[in-house]
C-alpha cells in the first residue's frame, strides 16, 4: 500500500494494523536501550528528542574497566572437577562412600566418589590447572581469571539458570544484559544494547534474556535458538520482499509524523516516545543486521581460527565469531549459548570429550581475535553455567547438579590473567576459600563495566529494585 493512499481521515490505530510496512521494529521494540538514562529510575520522557537530552545520565558511576561482555554459556552446568578444579583425591576415593563427618558436617550429595580418567597440568607462566580436554584453551591460561569457588542456589536447571541470568527465581525479573542495557544503553545507532546469539528455549525460556518490569526496550534481541544451528538461524522480520526501502521508508515517515502529532498533543506519552526510536533503529537494522550476520566478509584465517568450516567446531565457532562481530559494533552485552548438551547425569566422561571438543578451538579463537583486534582489553569475556556437577557417581557413569560448589572463568576486561581464585574442598564438594556467591559475580560484572550494583536500581511495585536485591559483594581482588 503505498503512502499516498493514505488521506487525512485515516486513523493512527487503522495505519498501523493496515500498513504493509512490515518493519522489523514490530517486533523488536525492545531496542532503544541507547535511549534511557541510567540514573533516573522512572525517566521523564515527554519529547522525540528527550532521549538526546539525557545522554549525559548514561555516563557511568565509576571507572569502566569493560565497555561490553561476552558471556559463553555452556547450558548444562559442566563438571568442574573434571574440567578446571583439579582433584587428585577423586581418584584415591574413587569408589569409596563418603561421610558428612569427613566434611565439618556438610553431607555430600550421592553416593560413592567418582573418580576423573583426564589429566590436568598446570598452563601458562601463572601455572593454572586446566584439563587435557581443553588444550587450545590452555594456551590462553595466562588471559584467564579462573574462579572456582562460585555457589548459588536451586538444584533444578530451571531455577539455578533463573538465577544465573537474572538473580533471582522467586519472582520475574530482568536479566543481567536488560540491566547492562539500562544502565549503559547502547555504543551503537544501528544496533541493540543485548544481543543473545541461540538462547535457551527451555528452563525459564524468555525470561532469561526479558526485561520483566524495566522498559521493553532492554529486552535482549534474539537470534536463533539453542537447537537450530546458527548458519539457519534469523531474526524475525529484518526483511520486507514486498517494498523496497524507499517505500518503507516513505510509510515510516507518515507512521513518525503521526506518532509525533501525538506527542505534541499528549505532551508526556512513553510508550510513543519509545515507539518512535525504535522504529527507527528497525529501520536502520536491516541494512546492519544481515551484513553482520554473513562472515562471507571473514578472511578464510579468521574463520579457521575459529573452527568454521571444520566438525565438531562449526556452529560454535560461527556463534563466537557473531559474537565478536556484534562487539565490534558497540552492543554492549551479548550472550552465546550452547544446546542443552552438558547435563551429563550418564557417561559423563563420553559427554565431556564430546561437547568440549565442539567449544575449545572456538572460544581460543575468540581469544585471539579480540586480542589482535585490540578487544579484548576493554571486552569481559565471561565462560560458564548454572552450577557444576557432584564429584560422586549418579546413574554408575554420571553426575548430578552441583550448585554447592562449580567454576567459571573470565578474560580481557580488566581482570587479573592468570588469577586462580578460591578454591573447594578436597573433594570439590563446598568452596573452602575466597566464595564467591551468584549475587557477588552480578555485583562484579556490573562493576567491570562501571556500574555501581547499589545504585543501579528502578522503582517498581513501591520499592527500588537491583539485579543482586539486597546481597551481593564486588570481587575486586580479580582486577589487575
């Protein structure tokens, strides 16, 4: 329908449930994080260019030491202790029941020790502990800040990847990238603040990247899911076959100049004020967005670095390379995510083997290229899951969730390289030293990127909500 069809008696709500524009905007109004200020809780937003007019709220409560993350998710919850929290004592029990008396009174869950047949040594000249089933990985030892005293909360996948991704379980909350997107809003004018590259379908599903009760426009943009192979996945809508984009363009300008009649009438109206922002970002993606997405602009090196082209590492290797690309453009937290391949509760070894052997090359590779491309220092990589597995045997050759006591590591942003901090049990049953909670690494991430966790807060049902709530402790001893 072309533009000049229109007349003057045609209403705002008809134009737009009879436009064949077919803009990508529909659905993805959850992308102006760029727009919000950070330091009003509830901003005034009464004007097409009220969001110009803040700009100066978006700075950062303290020094950044990230401008974006990386988070690589491994759906799941890997096995630490066969992984990066090197157990010897696994192998002496192996077989053996254990007591709550051999543990100051904390029962261990299952049943006897199982043991780990891979070997681990010591990388790097910082000498970290990383299994022979990551040996590309192990040449960036002296890059990783490894944390292997992380604990949080709920046995269950739902619950704990709840917690991972939005500090809570309790209640629908916004996740860490809404947050981040709130916070910082956007480098970019072409892109979203969050992007999440194959997220989970399951275990809390959209939750996990939502916005809950902050904007929608913080919302994470998704692309794929977790299931589809990257190479097949879209995003819904970045393409009209039927307009061109001067016609598009054309119907968005009468779409606009409506939206801002009313504003003018309304005076305070922010769903409209959003509205028109993100209708514009739409527009400007889908000339952004598919040349992102095609590595056809990749030299043939890059895409070997990262495993393309090559089994098991191709569609992990795509995704991490997306996910470089969109660092690259200024989206300030994207997220990569495996299929639900890590719950190994049988043939745990048979499943470790595999599934590293799919994200290993890929996620050096990453390494590397921020590295050379002068990323990596102002980009927190951050690798890990919902909890870690049990060091007893479940099912004679598996392991159940461990939310008591698992690992994650991070790279570039700051963080000390080469760091191994805090440590469990003997066993790997409970953290020993140095815990770090769930709530203190959202406290941590934020600050990384120059976010006071306390003060990052948005007034909602007659209280001040935060990611952490009213827990949570920065970790500063991981910054250099």
């Amino acid at each position: 329908m072309r533009c000049h069809q229109f007349t003057h008696s045609t209403s705002r709500r008809s134009l737009l449930q009879n436009s064949a524009c077919g803009f990508a905007g529909l659905s993805l109004a959850a992308m102006t994080g760029q727009q919000l200020m950070a330091g009003d809780a509830q901003p005034s937003v009464g004007t097409a260019n009220a969001a110009a007019e803040q700009m100066t709220a978006l700075l950062p409560h303290l020094t950044q030491r990230a401008k974006r993350i990386i988070f690589l998710f491994m759906w799941g919850g890997p096995s630490h202790v066969d992984l990066f929290d090197y157990k010897p004592r696994l192998n002496e029990f192996a077989g053996r029941p254990v007591t709550a008396d051999a543990f100051g009174g904390k029962q261990p869950p299952g049943g006897n020790i199982l043991g780990s047949p891979f070997q681990f040594k010591q990388h790097g000249d910082s000498g970290v502990w990383i299994s022979e089933l990551l040996p590309q990985l192990a040449k960036q030892a002296d890059r990783l800040c490894v944390i292997r005293s992380m604990h949080t909360e709920g046995s269950a996948h739902g619950e704990a990847l709840l917690r991972l991704h939005t500090g809570q379980a309790s209640l629908v909350r916004p996740s860490v990238g809404a947050w981040i997107s709130y916070g910082l809003g956007c480098e970019s004018q072409n892109l979203p603040a969050f992007i999440t590259i194959s997220p989970p379908r399951g275990h809390g599903g959209v939750q996990n990247y939502g916005s809950a009760f902050l904007p929608a426009m913080h919302q994470g943009t998704a692309i794929g899911s977790a299931e589809i192979p990257i190479a097949n996945a879209k995003m819904s809508n970045i393409v009209n076959p039927r307009l061109n984009r001067t016609t598009q363009r054309e119907q968005l300008d009468l779409i606009q100049a409506l939206n801002r009649r009313h504003l003018q009438q309304a005076e305070v109206d922010r769903g409209v004020d959003g509205l028109i922002s993100s209708y514009e970002l739409a527009f400007r993606m889908q000339s952004t967005i598919p040349q992102i997405m095609s590595i056809d602009d990749e030299t043939s090196e890059t895409q070997q670095l990262y495993g393309i082209g090559s089994e098991p590492t191709n569609n992990f290797g795509r995704q991490c390379l997306l996910a470089r690309k969109f660092a690259e453009q200024g989206v300030r937290y994207i997220q990569v995510s495996t299929d639900y391949t890590w719950d190994h509760h049988t043939k745990v070894n048979d499943g470790l083997v595999k599934e590293c052997a799919r994200v290993d090359q890929p996620i050096a590779g990453l390494l590397t290229d921020l590295d050379r491309r002068g990323l990596l220092e102002d980009t927190l990589v951050v690798w890990g899951s919902e909890f870690g597995r049990t060091p007893t045997v479940e099912n004679g050759d598996g392991r159940n969730h461990h939310p008591a006591a698992f690992t994650m590591w991070l790279a570039g942003g700051g963080v000390r390289g080469g760091l191994t901090y805090g440590s469990t049990d003997e066993f790997g049953f409970h953290p020993a030293e140095n815990p770090v909670h769930m709530h203190d690494l959202h406290a941590t991430l934020l600050y990384a990127l120059g976010l006071d966790h306390k003060r990052l807060t948005y007034r909602h049902a007659g209280r001040d909500f935060r990611l952490t709530d009213v827990h949570g402790n920065v970790v500063t001893e991981l910054f250099a």
